[in-house]
C-alpha cells in the first residue's frame, strides 16, 4: 500500500523498509516483526525522533486520495438539493423569529453540517423500510432545522408547517425545536439535544441491537447506528464517558460523525489546542476506527507536492483558534500567516489567487471527502467508527456568520445578507420577496425531488420517521405467577427487595415474556440479592465466557454467555439508563416489545442520573425502575451520600413516571402486574418507578377489594377495632407503616384510636387530584369531580398523620385535598449513618414521634389538653430539646 499524498522526500528508501518488515513477517513471524519495531522505536526515542504518540496523525485526512472511492451519485443534482435545503432551514428559522421574536433557533449549525447529513441521506442511512429495520439516526439537536427543511422538499411537511418552527402548543400543527418524540411522535426517534446524552445512548442503542441479534430475538446485521454530535459536546463527560465500552464490545454497527466547526456557544472549542487531535487520541485509545476528513479537494495537490512535509507540520503547529481567525479574513492574510511562515510554503500556493486560497475548503464541506469516509466507514469491521469532520461554523451564511463568535446565537439575517445567500445558491427568490425569506420548493415533480425520493426509496423510506406499531403481540403472564405474593407469609420474613427478587426471577421463567425481561443491573446484584439470576439467565457478553469463572461449580455461579439476558453494567447508573432507554424504546425503534427491569441504589437515580429519565420521558420508553435500598433510614450504616429521601420527590418531576413507594409484597406484585399490563398489553408509553427496601418482615395477605386503592395511591389497611374517645387517622408508606401500626397501640394509652392507612403513591394521588381540579376549572357548568383521596377520605374521624422514609415534601403534595388536618412526617435534611431505631428518631418518624404528632394535631384541634401531650413527650423519652434533623 503507497500513499500518494504523505509527505515522502525518498519512496524507494520508503519501501525498502516496508519491504523488510514484510519479510521478516513472511520468514520469521509477528512476534519478531513487533519485537524488531519496538527496538526500532526505542533507538528513535534515544535520538528524540521517536513519533509524538500512536494515537495521533498528522493535521490531514486519514483517507489518501488514491483510496477515495468514486462517487456514486449525480454530484450537481445533489448540490442543488443541498442548496435548497440549506435556504429552507435558513427560511424557517429566519421567519420564525422575524414573526415572533425571540422564538429562538439554530442557523449556524445545520449550515456547518449541510454535507454531512445529505450524504447521509442520499447513500448511507438506511430507512425504516429497509430489509432488517434501517440504521438510526441520532442528529444533533441544533440542526433540526436542516431536517424539516429535506422532509418539506420530500413533500412530508406541508409548507403550513414550515412555518409553525418551535409551536407546539397547537398539538400536531408545529415543528418541535429538537428531535423530541414525545412532541413530534411519527418524526423523531432519539431525544439529543441535552448534550452528552445522544453520544452515550447511541453507543448503548448499538450494544442493544447486538444484543437483540445475539439473543436470536431479532436479526440486526443490517442495522446500524449513526451518531451526529458536535464538537463542543463532545466536552460532556457522557459524551465520551462510554468511548470504551463501544471499542471493547466492538460495535462495527457504531458511526459516530463529530462536526468538528471548532466552536461552540461562546467561542472556540479549544482556540489553543486541535480539537480534531485531541478527539483522535481520545477514540483511538478507546479503540475505535477513526477518520478525519479535515481538507477538501482543494488540499489534494498542495499536499502531494509537499514531499518534505513542511505544510504538515504547519498545518499540525497552528492552532483552532487560529483558523478560526482564517475563516473570517482574506485569502491576502491566510497567505501570509499560514504560507508565509517559510518560502518554500509560499512557493507551494504561488499559483493560486488570493480568492483561491480563501476558498481552500475544509473536508467535512466535501461530498467527495465524505462520501469517501462514510464509505470505509459502513466497511469497517471489528470496531465504531468516528468520523471527525473539519467544518466551519455558519458555512456560507456570509461574513456575519461564518467563524464569527457570535455565530450560534444569531437567529435572522439581514435583507443584504439574504440577498448574498440567495445569490450563492442560485436560487429562484426574487429581490421582492427577500424582505420575508420565502420558503423554496421546486415542485413535487421538479428533478431534484425525484431523485431525493429514488435515493431514499432505494435506501428503505424517508427519516427520521418513527414506528409506533409494535408487530409482536406477547401472552401476558397468567395472575397466577403473582399469587403466592398476595398471600402473604406464614412465618419468616421478607423485605420487598427480596419479593422483587423472586417475581423477577418468575417472570424470567414465564412462556410468554420470559425473552423480553431485560434485567439491568449496576453492579449490584448481591446488594439487592439478585445474584441468582446470572446463573438462571446468564449475564450478556457478546463474547461468551472465555475464561473458567472462579465460582464455577457452584450452584450460584457467574456465567457470561452470548445468550445471556441481564445487563451487567458495572458500576454505570448512566450506561445503565442509556440500557434503559434502548430497551424501553425497541417496541418502536426495533419492533420488538422488551421490558426492561433496571435495579439500582435509589439514590444514585433520580438524582444522578435523572436527565437520562426525562430523555427515557421523551423518547417514550417504557419500563421499570426500580429504585432499591430506599428510604432515609430504611437503609442503615452508609450515610449521607446513600441514604435516599427525596427521590420520590424528584420521580414526580417526571410527567411520564409513575411513581410507587409500596409497603408489602402483595403491594408490590399488584403494580407491577399492572405494569406490565399497560405497558406491553395497552401500550401505554409509562415508566414505573418503584422503590424498594431492605427492612424485613413478615409479609401480610392481601386483604379483599384493595387493588384498586394500591393503583390508585391509596386504601384503609385497617380499621381501628374500637373507637376510643379520640380519633386520628394514621397514614404510612413502605416500611414505616409498621411504624404507623406501632404508633396506633402507642397511642391507646392517650385514649387515641386510630385507622391506618396504606399510601403507596402521592404521586399518583396529586397527579389525580390535579386532573379533577383540571376540569373543574373548565367545566365550571357541570358537576365537580372530587379527587379521590378527598373521596377516600370524607367522612373519617380526626387529623390526619402521614409518615413515610421520603421527605414530608412527599406527603406535602396532597395536603390541599385531605379533608382534615394534615401533618407530614418525613425525612428533611442530610442522611447519617446509625441503626433504623436511631434514625428514625432522629428524624421524627419512627412510632414514638407520631404519637407526639398525633397529639399535638389533637391539642391543636382543641381535643386534649397540653399535659396530655407533655405527659406523652416524658413517657416516651422525648425531650422538648429535640434536634431538629434540618440543622445538621
Ligand atoms: C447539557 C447541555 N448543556 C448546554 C446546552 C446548550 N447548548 C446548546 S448548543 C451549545 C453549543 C454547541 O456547540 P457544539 O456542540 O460545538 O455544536 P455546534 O453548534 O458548534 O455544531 C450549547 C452550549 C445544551 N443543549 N445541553
Ligand atoms: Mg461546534
């Protein structure tokens, strides 16, 4: 193999070295080949000349130009097409924010990546209707614009639309700002716009499609996975946080395509450094095939007369924020600054104008360069792929634009500036109508339409188009895999962690779902007692097991398998999540319902990964999380940083969450059974989540006619046996209603009854609350509805004291509904490590607490006297110098 265009001053001494390396391959083996290098290697760092690292290249494209393939396409059709839907994202943005100001929108970064996505759409990424299900597309998010812009000239959105960019109040008549499924659900399939999250989804999308075909639940050889990100995102840790696990798994079904414009919001990505260099060490390292398209075509000739190598260097010495400067100054003064550093350069361009040099384009602005790269790329096997693309920022927008640091936030152009672009891409908009930037369709039978359609119809259908249908219909499991959890214990004991435990295990083994339980779990199998399940099930690994495990032998042992069916992350609640998302969205993306089940420490939900969550909202998964070792003080002996009592709080923020917080296992069994109906049966787009604990008991039966009080939020567990001459109504949640129901004997020496209450969701209780309240308002002619805890809880006896291991926040949220006095017991302020018994003193929520509570709710209404209550606080050992667990 010769290069053409590497600097080579001597290509006969070249290939003598060459020529010997491969001998002593042929004669003597690799091991002698490599042993021979590294000695070579380390006689050229003796004398200083060794190569700066492996892992970089010089400044150019990583493809020689003997290696470019032909271009298959009609280049001046497609540029025309290219031309038109650049003008059209122009328009849409333009117009938008020309109409209602402040509206918002992207120019500049659509206009960076123009090329980079029609090449994409007109050879490479396959549409849903292609033969195994098509690639999927992750766009960058602030390029939306170029992507309604190609649907419009497709004859998908109607010009109607075009012009409602960023509307979508009126449901169904605007163009959401991002890809957004939930907002645009026959559109958009992958959420990306919070960055970070795009890359580090794709990667885990990809690993899941190996995942599907490995399981023999769907054949993904087909399919692959496209990611398009920007350069200054690629800053987000989650952006290149999982780099790894794509080079170790060896997803060949992985393209990453980083539009390297070298700037991001405020300015330059690395003004002092190479952002292309820095991201090639970076994916190298990680074990990905990379490309660099940094020069157009242009550069082809310069480079192959630069035979000392003296414009690589240049061009590996100067710096982003250097050409940057070059994009916006005249050809005059690159001239001068990048040649003029040495004559020999300068002689390198003497032919070329001023004008010339200026338009010495960068490769990710070359449908050659990118065509050339794509297409190694889609061959590239044993390992993703990344794409680095040297762009300029507002590409051929006008000097207002284009590698200008204000680029990003720029919204309109100017009639003079509309007149230039119009000009540049000789479109058919006259003077007249530049004041309003008309949109530009050539005709659903104009040429350039037609060949767009031939290009997608050979390539499997327009995108992004989303799949609503699911085409595998499952068998439900029978009601019976969940009876012995409603019958509750004999004896013995057992914490709801450990009865998911069993029902996951369950379902595993049930003939109708049992291949579509994904269990997900961050390395913490033993901590939730789940370690069975990786020799029932195995645990996935694209490679089997090629090692004999430690524990072999063992009943419980670990076994990796190709066919394995848990997700093992390791210590990644974020992966974990991105595992989430794929799994919960195949129904769609793949067509294939899967049901993922993903344990973690409920801490280290919500609150660290939560925007995962909103995404898995957005992209409309469906699942379940669950949310293990919950609770402020359920959870004892690790502390502030472990003890969780607010995720609950934070799960409400999330519109598509429902939210558990279940007490006993026949509580348990019931939601998820339920679950699993709406999500798989009535395809309903809901994720639960449900918290889990570690606290053991004995489990009760399920008493008659509850089932829907436990969907619902809310049922009497029990009713007191005899009224005593006060009354108060004792609610709890998880755990604590052991302390609810100790709290009602505590209180029978006070001459208090009590009825205790089971809530497992005030989520769902204000959620309901909020819709009656929601009609009401709008409906004020008809018949009020009454929220059901309202309902529920008309007509009883007393205030009402609510005590959970979540913050009182918790409770809070249905407080405007209880008709009665309401008093939250919770679990404000940092978490500490100590036994249950002291926490939850500490945090005023164990049984002792309540009663002071309930009486002081008493005293408060006028029933008890305050001797009464100081009589109980001595008693009860409970001082009136009670720290207040907010100050720690
Ligand atoms: C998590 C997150 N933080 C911040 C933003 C706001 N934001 C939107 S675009 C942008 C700059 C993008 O730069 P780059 O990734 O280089 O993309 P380009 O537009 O240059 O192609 C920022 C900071 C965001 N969308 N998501
Ligand atoms: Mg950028």
């Amino acid at each position: 193999m010769f290069r053409s265009d590497v600097a080579d001053s001597d290509p006969v001494e070249t290939q003598e070295w060459r020529d010997s390396l491969e001998a002593v391959i042929d004669r003597s083996g690799t091991a002698r080949a490599r042993f021979l290098l590294d000695e070579t290697l380390a006689t050229a760092r003796h004398f200083s000349v060794a190569p700066l690292t492996s892992l970089s290249t010089d400044y150019v494209n990583t493809i020689p130009v003997d290696q470019e393939p032909s271009f298959p396409g009609d280049p001046t059709m497609e540029k025309r097409i290219r031309r038109i839907v650049r003008w059209n994202a122009v328009a849409m943005v333009h117009r938008a924010n020309t109409q209602f100001s402040g509206i918002g929108g992207h120019l500049s970064t659509y206009a960076s990546s123009a090329a980079l996505y029609e090449v994409g759409f007109n050879h490479f990424f396959r549409g849903p209707a292609f033969p195994g299900g098509g690639d999927h597309v992750y766009f960058q998010g602030h390029a939306a614009p170029g992507m309604y812009a190609r649907a419009f000239l497709e004859g998908r959105i109607p010009v109607e639309k075009m012009d409602r960019f960023r509307r979508d109040a009126d449901r169904g008549k605007g163009l959401s700002s991002y890809p957004h499924p939930r907002l645009m659900p026959e559109f958009w399939e992958h959420p990306t716009v919070s960055m970070g999250l795009g890359p580090l989804t794709a990667i885990y999308q990809a690993r899941f499609d190996k995942y599907l075909h490995d399981r023999r639940i769907k054949d993904t050889s087909t399919q692959r996975v496209w990611c398009f990100m920007g350069d200054g995102e690629s800053d987000e840790p989650e952006s290149l946080g999982a780099l790894s696990i794509a080079g170790r798994e060896k997803l060949d079904n992985l393209i990453f395509v980083v539009n390297c414009n070298l700037q991001r919001l405020d300015g330059p990505v690395r003004g002092n450094g190479k952002i292309i260099q820095e991201l090639e060490t970076v994916f190298h390292g990680a074990g990905w095939n990379v490309i660099k398209v940094v020069w157009g075509p242009e550069w082809d000739d310069l480079l192959a007369r630069d035979h000392e190598g003296l414009l690589r260097d240049r061009l590996n010495e100067l710096v982003d924020g250097q050409w940057q400067k070059y994009v916006t100054m005249p050809g005059s003064y690159t001239r001068q600054h990048v040649w003029g550093s040495d004559p020999r350069l300068l002689k390198l361009v003497e032919h070329l104008t001023d004008e010339q040099i200026r338009k010495l384009r960068r490769g990710g602005h070359s449908y050659r360069k990118i065509f050339a790269a794509y297409d190694r790329a889609t061959r590239n096997q044993g390992a993703p792929t990344v794409i680095l693309a040297h762009t300029v920022k507002g590409w051929a927008l006008g000097e207002g634009f284009e590698g200008v640091n204000v680029t990003h936030q720029k919204k309109k152009l100017g009639v003079e500036e509309l007149r230039q672009f119009r000009d540049l891409l000789e479109l058919p908009v006259s003077d007249k109508e530049l004041e309003t930037a008309p949109f530009y369709h050539p005709g659903a039978h104009s040429a350039e339409v037609k060949y767009m359609l031939e290009r997608r119809n050979a390539l499997g259908g327009s995108m992004p188009a989303r799949r609503n249908q699911v085409s595998v219909a499952l068998d439900l499991p029978k009601s019976a895999i969940y009876g012995e959890f409603l019958e509750g214990m004999k004896k013995g004991e057992a914490s709801t962690t450990m009865v998911f435990a069993r029902l996951l295990s369950k379902l595993l083994r049930d003939d109708g779902i049992c291949k579509r339980v994904v269990p997900i779990i961050p390395d913490e199998a033993r901590t939730f007692g789940m370690d069975a399940l990786f020799s029932q099930v195995g645990i996935y690994s694209s490679v089997g097991q090629l090692y004999e495990p430690v524990d072999k032998g063992k009943v419980l042992y670990y076994r990796e398998s190709k066919e394995g069916q848990v997700l093992e992350e390791g210590i990644n609640e974020a992966g974990s999540m991105a595992s989430f998302i794929a799994a919960g969205t195949a129904y769609s993306v793949n067509a294939q319902p899967m049901i993922p089940f993903y344990i973690f420490y409920s801490m280290f939900g919500f609150q660290r990964t939560g925007d995962l969550m909103w995404a898995a909202g957005d992209a409309m998964a469906r699942g379940f999380l669950l949310g293990a070792t919950a609770g402020r003080t359920t959870l004892q002996g690790e502390g502030l940083q472990h003890n969780d009592g607010h995720s609950h709080v934070l799960a409400a923020t999330l519109p598509s969450c429902v939210a558990y917080d279940p007490a006993f296992s026949y509580e348990l069994a019931t939601i998820i059974e339920d679950g699993i109906d709406r999500m798989v049966a009535k395809n309903q787009n809901v994720i639960y989540y449900i918290t889990l604990y570690n606290e053991s008991f004995t489990m009760p039966a399920m008493p008659e006619g509850v089932r829907e009080g436990i969907l619902r939020g809310l049922y009497r567990y029990s009713t007191a046996e005899k009224k005593l001459k006060h009354h108060v109504q004792l609610l709890g949640s998880g755990p604590l209603i052991n302390e609810a129901l100790r709290a009602r004997e505590l209180l029978k020496a006070y001459d208090v009854s009590a009825d205790v209450w089971s809530v497992t969701s005030y989520q769902q209780l204000r959620n309901e609350a909020l819709e009656c309240e929601h009609f009401n308002r709008f409906h004020p002619d008809q018949p009020a509805r009454t929220p059901y805890v309202t309902q529920t809880l008309a007509g009883v006896a007393g205030p009402f004291i609510a005590v959970s291991d979540y913050m009182k926040l918790l409770a809070d949220f249905i407080s405007r509904w209880v008709p009665g006095r309401f008093v939250p017991l919770g679990t404000e302020g940092f978490g500490l490590s100590d036994t249950r018994t002291s926490l939850r003193r500490h945090f005023e929520i164990d049984a002792e607490t309540m009663v002071c509570a309930a009486l002081d709710a008493l005293r408060c209404e006028g029933q008890i006297d305050v001797s009464l209550q100081l009589k109980a606080m001595s008693d009860l050992g409970i001082g009136s110098d009670k720290l207040d667990p907010m100050s720690i």
